[in-house]
C-alpha cells in the first residue's frame, strides 16, 4: 500500500525528532481513516502516538499543518516507479499502485477524509495538489521514455498521461462507488496509453 | 449550468407541495454551497426558504434525507443529452456541460460539499451514486448510436465511455486542482473516444 502512509513495521533512519515524527503522523493517519477530518484532534493524536500533547501543539500546531505534514510524508514514503520497458507495462504498474492503495481499507478511508477535507480548506487543498504533483512527477519519466522510444509522439504533457491513468480510479472512488479492482486499473492504464498515442495529450504549442 | 441545482427563475409545474420542495431544494444548495455540509441544518433552511420548520422536518426529516432529495432533483432537472451526429461531437458537449458546471462556483461548490459528504456518509454515498447513474445513462445512448454507425466496436460500454469522460474532470476538481477550463474538457471527451475507438471499453464477455 505504498502511495502513502507509513506501513507497520516501517522503520526510518533519525534520532528522536524522526521517530516523533513518524509516530505522530502514523498516528494521524489512523486517527483520519477512522473517523474522518472532523474528529481529528492533537491532543487524541498525541495520546495515540504516546507524546507529549506540548510537543504536538508546539510542532504542528493546527490540524490543516498536520495533515499537510502527513501528505508531505506519504509523497515521500510512496514507492518508486516500475521500469517495465513499456509504456504500457509502466502505466499498468502505476494504475495497480493505485488502485490497491484506494482499495485499501485504511488508505482508502485516509485519501477519502484528506480529499474530503480539502474541499473547505485552502491549506490542506494546497497540500493535497503539492502530494498529486510529487507522484505524478515520480511516474512522469515512463512517458517520457516512451516519447523517447517513439511509443509516443513528441510534445506529449507526461503529467496529462500519468494523471489520465489515475482519474477513473478516483471518480469511482468519490463519485459513482463504481469497483477498484485489477480489471480497472488495467483499463484505466490503457485507456491513458491509447489516448497518449492518439496524440491527444501532446502539449498545445508543441 | 443544467447538469445539478436549480437555476434561479426556473419554474417548474406542480402546486404548493411542488413549490415547497423546489424552494426547499433552492435553499439546501445555496446553503450547502455556502457553507458546506457540516453546517447544513434543517431549521436553517427552512428559513431560508421561507417555508414552516416542521414542513421540513415532517417531509424530509434528516439531513441525508434533504441531500437525497436535492440529487434526485439535480438529476431531473439536468439538460438531456444533445445530439450532434457524431461520437466525438455528443462527448465533447457533455464534457463541457461537466465542466462549466463544475467551474461554476456555486454548483462546484455544491458538488463539492456533496462529494465530501458522501465520504463519511452511506445514504449520502448511495444517493450519489444514482445521481451519476442517472446522468451517466442520460448519455448512455450517443455510445450506443456510436456503435449503430460503425464508429465503436460492438459490445463497448456505454456508460463506461461516458463515465470516463468526466473521470478527469473530476480529478482536478478535487484532487490535482488542474484547470477545469474548455481545453480540459474537450481533451477528456477525445481521450474517451480514443480509448472507445481502440476497443478498451469493450464489456468483457462480449
């Protein structure tokens, strides 16, 4: 499940200040996928994570700048790209990651209540854009090796791909309760393949 | 803006029972899209609806009742279809009906209250649901001529092209914050009929 939270078990180099960290927004994360934003408090995620509700406050303060934390963290936890050696086997891996991930029953509720938060918050809105563009970045490179390959044409937007492949997942996700299994994750990825050779995410002005 | 809500000056037939529902309705949304869903409150809405407390709580009772109502009719009151000849041409309108409503700011915050409602709410969740049902098989049938005139391969999905038209809408709606702009939507409506067109909305078992 690894395009966000931290996995039990998941250990990380730092002293102290790390582990306090990585205790506070595991933590956050269950706190969230349980309950929702609403119910998140720093003091209940202080008492879950076993600090000091001073060291909380004084770290994060407020729960928007805790949750953007937590995003900050699942971009950087998140696995790296699969090279597959096609472009389609390259989006299909990423189309898989994410789908197993919003199938998740904690990961799944924890992207739902961070979503759900970011239509009334402007910060957490902002975090959740900087977490989409970190990992959308991080597949970015399979278009464009496929570009270089010829798989693609010249000027095609390898943002507008890897973000073409994640949509369907999210609108059943949020939208129309439509199913997260593996047949659509394979659907979404070559339905973003077909569309990118198609020619039809080329930037304009390319 | 005709894909939800009801647009001031609209008249519908009915009496008073109707009259009352559509004032109702016009007040849930203008307060949902205010102030989201957590301040949605019956009382509220009645006054601002000009219309007796117990008239709204007799008839609808609780929030999620009044929020499956105001879908219902969001759905009804939708545009149809249009029709313009071709695959490309009848998904390039809906994309835009998606998108301008999205993009206008009292309906995208509307459906963004819902959306984030339904996250933490099952009834609000099955509403939805048939919201997009309904409007998903309003459009179902420019696939299906789609296929009558050669342009698809027999056995496509209707509703999984006109669901993958507004799947990228969406995702930057409430994900990526990418532009909801007409450039976006004619581009989500000619990557849906590409994928169609290369047979990747072909219902498996056909």
């Amino acid at each position: 499940m690894a395009l966000g939270g931290v996995e039990p078990g998941h250990t990380r180099p730092g002293g102290r200040t790390a582990r306090v960290r990585d205790a506070v927004l595991r933590a956050a994360g269950d706190a969230l996928a349980e309950h929702g934003m609403d119910a998140l408090d720093l003091g209940d995620v202080a008492r879950r994570a076993q600090v000091g509700k001073t060291t909380v406050y004084r770290r994060w303060g407020t729960v928007p700048i805790l949750v953007a934390d937590l995003l900050r963290d699942m971009a950087d936890q998140s696995l790296p790209r699969t090279e597959t050696g096609s472009l389609l086997g390259d989006l299909t891996a990423n189309a898989r990651l994410v789908q197993e991930t919003l199938a998740d029953a904690r990961q799944g509720a924890l992207f739902k209540a961070v979503i759900a938060a970011a239509t009334c918050d402007a910060a957490t809105a902002r975090a959740l854009h900087a977490f989409y563009a970190t990992r959308v970045g991080e597949w970015a490179p399979c278009v464009e090796q496929a570009v270089d390959r010829g798989e693609l044409p010249p000027g095609t937007d390898p943002h507008e791909v890897v973000r073409a492949v994640s949509a369907p997942l999210y609108y059943s996700l949020l939208c129309t309760g439509g199913a997260l299994d593996a047949a659509a994750a394979d659907r979404a990825a070559a339905a973003a393949a077909a569309a990118a050779r198609a020619g039809l995410h080329v930037r304009s002005g390319d």
